[in-house]
C-alpha cells in the first residue's frame, strides 16, 4: 500500500515528523508531541492536534537547547 504523499510525488513524512517529537516539547493542553515553532524569529510554538499556541518559558527553551542539536537552538 502506498501513502498519499507518495501519490504525489512528495516525501514521506515519518522522518520529518519523529525528529519533531525526538525535541521533547508537548503542547500543555493536549500533550500531543507535535509542536512546531510559529516562525524562526517568534519564539511561540503551535500544536498541531488541539491548535494552541503559547510563548515558551525559560526552563522549556533551556530544556529544547539541550535536547536538540547547535543549529537548531533557540
């Protein structure tokens, strides 16, 4: 069986989407780990499940600092 993303001809989105959650960041309403930053200067993330967005603090960016790589830091 193939996806749909393969159907048209675009990447799958397994790989893309475990490093999202390998981040450690959880939205705080939902728990779901698919976050995502709103934008590269913004420092706000948006869960993707439930819609919420929330300005991290600064215990949850020094957490995602440790956790992912140099380039991806905050």
């Amino acid at each position: 069986m193939t996806s749909i993303n393969s159907k048209m001809g675009m990447k799958p989105a397994g790989k893309r989407k475990a490093l999202n959650r390998l981040s450690g960041v959880a939205c705080p309403t939902c728990h779901a780990p698919d976050v995502r930053p709103v934008g590269p200067k913004v420092h706000r993330w948006f869960c993707v499940k439930c819609g919420e967005a929330w300005t991290p603090t600064a215990e949850e960016i020094a957490a995602y600092n440790n956790r992912v790589r140099e380039r991806d830091r905050i």
